[in-house]
C-alpha cells in the first residue's frame, strides 16, 4: 500500500547530482511531491529531502540505489510520525482588504501568520506549517481576493537522535586505521613479475 515517505539524502555538493537523483526516481515512474536541497550539519555535506508518494518496498528499493551514486554517503527514509517537518508559505492579498475585513486579521492571527511586506496595493503574508495548515488559511484566503499564493518544498529532521553526524564520529573514534598505510615496494625493485 503505497503511503508518503520523506527520504533524507546525505552527500557531497556536486555538479550533475540532482540529475542523477532525478533520473533514477523517473526511470522508474515515481512522481516527487517535493524536492528540497540545503547545506547540513556537516562541513561540506549536502543534505537532500525528498518526499514521494510509494509503498515501503519501492522506498527500500531507491534507498539502496541512491547509495551506489559514488557522491552519496547515506540515505534515509521515514514516515511522517518518524520526522517533524515544515514548510513555508507566502500569501498575497490586497491590502484593501485586509484593512477593512476584521475577519481576515483574525483568521491570519488564527494561523500564526505575519506580515513580511505591506505595500498600498498588496501585504504579503507568511505562515509556517504542515500541508493542512497551509490548505486551510489558502481555502479561506481565496474569499477575500487573494492575489497570488507560493508554498516552499518539505525540510525535515528525524526524531531519533542517531543522525549521519553521529554516525560519522562513531566511525572515526573505532577506526582501526588512525593514519594512511605507508606501503613500502623497494625491495621488489629487481623482481620480476610473470603473468
């Protein structure tokens, strides 16, 4: 049964990684609800959330194949009550309106929304939220002339405390190399070797 999954990619910041990640999801007819690429935790690691609509086993399919792209380090995947998420939104709505209907100051209140530019013919508004928040203020936004609406893709952090970083300072801790192997092949300079 297919259900939504939030997958977090761990790599390096390389040219040409996006279209990769994207070939191998639309290689195999996967539709991405959203897409959202950052900086991490981690000096010089690129963090990637993706969220997609499959069932586990597909999900457990990507996971691995993702990981085999050389610039890929780790990849997780999580169900929604495995993460907390956001994501931002922007509503337009003509200034007019907001001065003279109390029930829009109230219902932008409601939803914890603030003023980022106010204008004489427009105020843009901001909110953050979950998908329904944002349904919700736009459904009722959208009787009071609203202009234009944007919402920003999914950013997500995993509940569990074991995160890549964790996992990075374990491995250098046990380690059983602590510096490079110095390889020494002088005195194989005479010998001669026969395939």
């Amino acid at each position: 049964m297919k259900k939504e999954f939030t997958l977090t990619i761990y790599s390096e910041n390389s040219v040409g990684l996006v279209s990769k990640i994207a070939i191998m999801f639309s290689r195999r007819k996967i539709n991405l609800s959203s897409f959202n690429s950052s900086p991490s935790e981690i000096p010089n690691v690129h963090r990637f959330t993706i969220v997609l609509n499959e069932t586990e086993e597909k999900v457990k399919n990507i996971a691995r194949q993702l990981e085999k792209i050389v610039e890929v380090f780790k990849v997780y995947y999580n169900t929604n009550d495995e993460i907390i998420w956001q994501q931002i939104a922007l509503y337009k709505v003509p200034t007019s309106v907001t001065m003279k209907e109390v029930k829009v100051e109230r219902l932008l209140r409601e939803y914890g929304a603030r003023a980022v530019v106010i204008r004489e013919d427009y105020t843009v508004f901001e909110t953050t939220g979950q998908d329904e928040e944002i349904e919700n203020l736009l459904k009722k936004l959208s009787e009071y002339q609203l202009i234009e609406f944007v919402r920003s893709s999914r950013i997500a952090i995993i509940k569990s405390d074991e995160g890549l970083h964790k996992k990075l300072i374990e491995f250098e801790k046990n380690n059983p190399v602590a510096r490079p192997l110095d390889l020494d092949y002088s005195s194989f300079e005479k010998s001669t070797f026969v395939m």
